[in-house]
C-alpha cells in the first residue's frame, strides 16, 4: 500500500499533466504529418509544367525551411540601417489550421478535388485571408501564398523563368563563369 504522501504526489503530478488528449491536426506541429494536403496544395497553387517531381521538390524545400525556422534568430539588415531585428515567431504555427480550412470549405476531400476545384477552393481561402500580393517571405497570412512566395522566390522558379540552369543563390567558382548557364531540359509537367 502507498503511503498517503506518495499517493497524493502522483494524484498531483497527473492533474499537472492533464488529460491524455490527441492533439488535432490544427494543433499538430507543423511538418510530414502536413505533406499529403500540402503536396495537393502545391499542385494547385505551383505551375504545372513543373510536374509532380517538381511540385516535390518545392514541398521538400519548404518543409526543410518551416522546420529550420528559428523564431527570435537575428535578421540581415540592409545597408545603412544599423538597428538589429530578430524573426517573429514561424508562419508555420498558423498553417495546420489553413490547411483544416480548405479541407472544410471543400467537404473534407481537398486533396481528392480535381485542381480547378482546388483552385476555386484556394482562391476563396486567400480572400478571405484578406491577401493580395505575394508576400517578400513567408508571413502565417495563408499557407497557399507563402508556398508560392517561397517557391517563386527561389532558384528553382528563377532558372525556369530565364530557360537556364543559374542556380541563383549558389556559390561557384570563377572557372566557367564567363559561360552562358546551361539550357534547361524542356518542362516536364502537366498532368
């Protein structure tokens, strides 16, 4: 038998834990348990002619970039501005709540629309996000235009945009760099 202090310890230490809960996906820290709906999302928001392998690579970069997001790490500042800014707290908290958002307003089977649904669905989100420009970075507004801000903010959307293998952001050498960048293979995408 437990002596009553004991017992009243663990009695006390369990109210603290609180109930055994199963959090929602809104709850759900942002990350792979997200990749189906955001996959879905991308094919919906990311240009087609990109295809499936890079609508991919686009989830891949931005899940890497949401999870290695470090709220209060010092910003860049620009040129002649000597205050230090810190990053607020992660857009990403707000997304698994977003994504619930579109598999309500589609009837629970966002991903299983057709993308011009998608599409339509997407576009009622945003507006009633009240978003309308693309933001410079990720900001939590809505997860369907930071995914396309991270995306046409990068080299990926740059080197499509000029045709060429530039790898904007990319450290190479000097050796070559008087070389007009390589061709891009012709797009791949469509469904």
């Amino acid at each position: 038998m437990l002596p009553r202090r004991r017992l009243l310890q663990s009695a006390l230490a369990g109210l603290a834990l609180g109930p055994a809960v199963r959090p929602t996906a809104a709850q759900t820290p942002f990350g792979e348990a997200h990749r189906p709906r955001l996959a879905a999302l991308a094919a919906a928001v990311l240009p087609q002619e990109i295809g499936e392998d890079g609508h991919r690579r686009a989830v891949d970069l931005f899940l890497r970039w949401t999870g290695d997001y470090k709220a209060g790490a010092d910003r860049d500042h620009g040129y002649g501005v000597t205050a230090l800014r810190t990053l607020p707290a992660s857009p990403a908290e707000r997304y698994p709540a977003q994504l619930d958002d579109l598999d309500r307003r589609s009837g629970g089977r966002f991903s299983a629309l057709p993308i011009a649904d998608r599409q339509r669905v997407v576009r009622e989100a945003i507006d009633a996000a009240g978003v309308r420009d693309l933001p410079g970075r990720p900001t939590g507004a809505h997860v369907a235009t930071d995914l396309m801000s991270h995306y046409f903010r990068g080299a990926a959307a740059n080197d499509r945009a000029y045709g060429r293998a530039i790898g904007r952001g990319a450290c190479r050498t000097l050796k070559g760099s008087n070389a007009r960048p390589a061709a891009l293979p012709p797009a791949t995408g469509g469904r």
